[in-house]
C-alpha cells in the first residue's frame, strides 16, 4: 500500500471511530478500532510519524465509549512504532505514554501508571532536543504532580526541558514565561542547587524588561536572587540584590500607579531582609536606612495581611532591634511589648521566632541595668523552646543561660543556680 493510501485509510477509520463515539455507537467504534490494531507494524515504522500521532487520536473515542482495552493496545502499538521509527524522536513519545497513564489511571492499575510515568521520566532526563507545546504540557503537569508529593528530584527532570523550551519560545508571553522562571527557580532552591537559581534568576531580569512584563516583577527576582545568594553565603551579591530589588521597590512606590498585591509582598520581603542584613553586618551607618526600610516593610504587612498575624509581630519586633540599635530604647521597649503581644495572640505563631524576640527584648533589659524586667520574657524563651521537640539543645542552653542571668542580676540565687544547671547539663548533652 502506498503512502497516500496508507494515511487515507488511518484518517478515514479515526474520524469513523470518533463519529461513530459522538453517537454513542460502541460496536462501531470497536470495529474501527479493531481495523486499526490490524494496521501493518512494519508500515507505521517507516512512515511518517505524524501518520501514527494520528491515529493515536483514535484513544480518546475508544476511551468514551469505555473501550480502554483497546485503547491500551493501540496506544502500546503506537508507542513501539514510534520507538523503532528513525524519523521520530523521544518527543514523540510522551504525548502517547502520559495518555496510557492516563488509561492506566482509569483502570485503577497503579504499578503500570507508574511505569509509563517512569518511561516518561527517562525520556526527560536523556532528553536534548526542543519540546512540542503538548509535551511542555505533559512534562509541566507531571512536574508539578512530583512538587506536591515532595518529590523535588523528579519535579526537576520535568522541569529541566520545559524550561529549555519556555526561555526559546520567541511567541511566549513574557510575563508568562517570567513567572515560569521563578516557579522553576523555586524548585530548584528547594533542591540546594543555589548556582542554577542564580543562573535562573538571570535569565528571568533579561524576560522582565520585555514590554508587556509588570514592572514590578523584578523586584521578585531581585529578593529570590538575594536568597540563593544568602544561602550560598554570598553576602555581597546578597546585599546587590537586595539593594537592586529596593531601588526598584521604592521608584514603583513614588509613582501614582498603586503596586499590584504580588509585587507589594516581594517589596516588603526585600525591604525586610534588606533593613536584617544592615543589622547582621553590623553597618551603623545604614541603621537609619534600615529602619526606614523595616517601616515600609510593616506598612506592606498591615496593608496586605492586617493587624494581629505573626508577619506583622515579625516586622514590629525587627523593627524594635533597629530602633534600638539607633539608640532610641524607650521607642523600642514599646516596639517590643507589642510585638509580644501580637506574637500571643496570633494564630500562626512561629515559636522559633518568638522567642528570639523575646530574647533580644531580654538581654535589652538587662543592657539596661533593668533585669528584673527581662526575667519575665526571658523566663518566656526558656518555655517556648523547652516546648518545641525540635528545639536544639544549644538554643535550650542558651535561653536557659540569659534567664540565669537574669535572675543572677536581679538577686535571686536560687533560680539562677537552677538555670546556671540546666544550661550546662544541655550544653554537655549536646557536646555528648
């Protein structure tokens, strides 16, 4: 049979089978069916691979008339004309083994889902050549499927090729493709390859100055960049980052365009940790800078999340260090109280957290000559920590040692024997 026939026969027996299923006819669609399966292997082979893609388009009448049977056997037919073509390429074949998980799927035959998805997995990682919108889709879709079971190893075999093709695509929306580039950069953080977000993050700052992007978006760039970098233990390309996202941050504050939700909360996480890094590098003279800083961050928190959550205890009590640090220790003393207060009565409380601004409000007490004042949220810190299982013993021994402190200054001997104790016996066990 030439050709011409070849495909016209295909075409003719896949429209029969999807009329024939618009009509509900299932003995029909089985025929077409049938005369399909019969199709001659070695001719599939040599054809052009769109011959075979199209009459895998027969699956889905097969599918709705509940035929999965069949359509199991065609797909399986399909794929290995597929594999022993030398016109096709591994592309070709995700599109037919994702619908097989699919018919797997119905079926409820878990181990066989699982191993097309693994076919298609193997594919993903050899794979070198430029996707079809299909197989992004597929890839994508299985990518995020890993994502959401924590199986970030597997999202990123997935992921590697569809970004290839997201970053080439020239049609691509480019705020699309920008917010692909911070989902992939996401991933990629959770893994701890921090060099391949960097690189990332780059490519994202040249997508965000395309025309149609929101201007905004590069601030989210500049703050992820910033945390690959932290986390790489980079500090200066930190603080570049983080300097680069503020500026842009604050030129879209000046402007009478009101900034979109999403670019508000990645201007108050870079001013955060912008205003957190001048406090940690100990830069006395960007201390009003900071402070500043953490108050456009506070006020970001309160426009967006509202009085009363543990961000916005977070900001007051980052707050009350800067302000401290710049002298003002009433203003902080006051920072602090309703931090703590804020910390109480939130619902979303992280007890980390919590009670390391008690402990920096404490040992302020206590650098006040006032340690009497810092037993109580000292006393706090200990109960907080000695109350999280994954508390470690040198945060316990430390909390244990400020509140012995304490107690020690205030004149009561007898708690701070017993808090002297219990630091040192933590500190041994963790040295054990």
């Amino acid at each position: 049979m030439t050709e011409p026939d070849f495909r016209t026969r295909i075409a003719t027996l896949r429209q029969y089978a999807a009329e024939r299923a618009e009509a509900g006819d299932a003995a029909e669609v089985r025929r077409a069916g049938d005369a399909l399966l019969s199709v001659d292997d070695s001719e599939l082979k040599r054809a052009e691979p769109d011959l075979t893609r199209n009459m895998l388009d027969a699956v889905s009448s097969m599918v709705a008339v509940g035929d999965s049977q069949r359509a199991e056997v065609l797909l399986m037919k399909g794929i290995q004309a597929l594999s022993a073509n030398p016109q096709a390429t591994k592309v070709d074949l995700i599109i037919p083994l994702h619908n097989l998980m699919a018919v797997y799927d119905e079926r409820g035959d878990i181990p066989r889902r699982n191993q097309a998805a693994g076919a298609i997995g193997r594919i993903a990682e050899q794979l070198d050549e430029p996707l079809t919108p299909g197989a992004a889709g597929v890839l994508l879709e299985l990518g995020r499927l890993l994502e959401q079971v924590g199986n970030i190893n597997g999202t990123l075999v997935m992921y590697r090729p569809v970004h290839a093709y997201m970053i080439a695509t020239a049609a691509a929306d480019p705020d699309t493709v920008l917010t692909w580039t911070m989902t992939y950069a996401s991933a990629l953080m959770s893994a701890g390859r921090h060099d391949d977000v960097i690189a990332v993050c780059r490519q994202a700052l040249e997508v965000s100055g395309a025309a149609g992007v929101t201007p905004g978006r590069k601030v989210e760039v500049f703050g992820v960049l910033a945390m690959a970098a932290t986390r790489k233990q980079d500090a200066s390309a930190a603080a570049e980052a983080l300097e680069r996202g503020a500026a842009v941050a604050e030129s879209l504050e000046t402007s009478e365009t009101a900034l979109d939700p999403r670019v508000a909360a990645a201007a108050g996480a870079v001013y955060h940790n912008l205003a957190g890094l001048y406090v940690q590098q100990q830069r006395s003279d960007k201390y009003e800078r900071a402070e500043a800083l953490m108050r456009r961050a506070l006020a970001i928190v309160l426009q967006q999340r509202g009085e009363g959550t543990a961000e916005h205890a977070g900001a007051l009590g980052q707050l009350a260090v800067i302000v401290e640090l710049r002298g003002d220790l009433d203003a902080a003393e006051r920072l602090y109280t309703e931090s703590v207060a804020t910390y109480e009565a939130a619902r979303d409380t992280p007890r980390a957290e919590f009670s390391d601004f008690l402990t920096d409000f404490g040992l302020m007490q206590l650098r006040r000559g006032r340690p009497a004042d810092a037993v109580a949220p000292l006393l706090r810190a200990v109960s907080l920590r000695e109350g999280t299982p994954d508390e470690s013993p040198t945060r316990r021994a430390s909390a244990a040692s400020n509140l012995a402190t304490a107690y020690f200054q205030s004149g009561e001997l007898g708690p701070a024997t017993r808090e002297f104790t219990r630091a040192l016996d933590l500190r041994f066990a963790a040295e054990a």
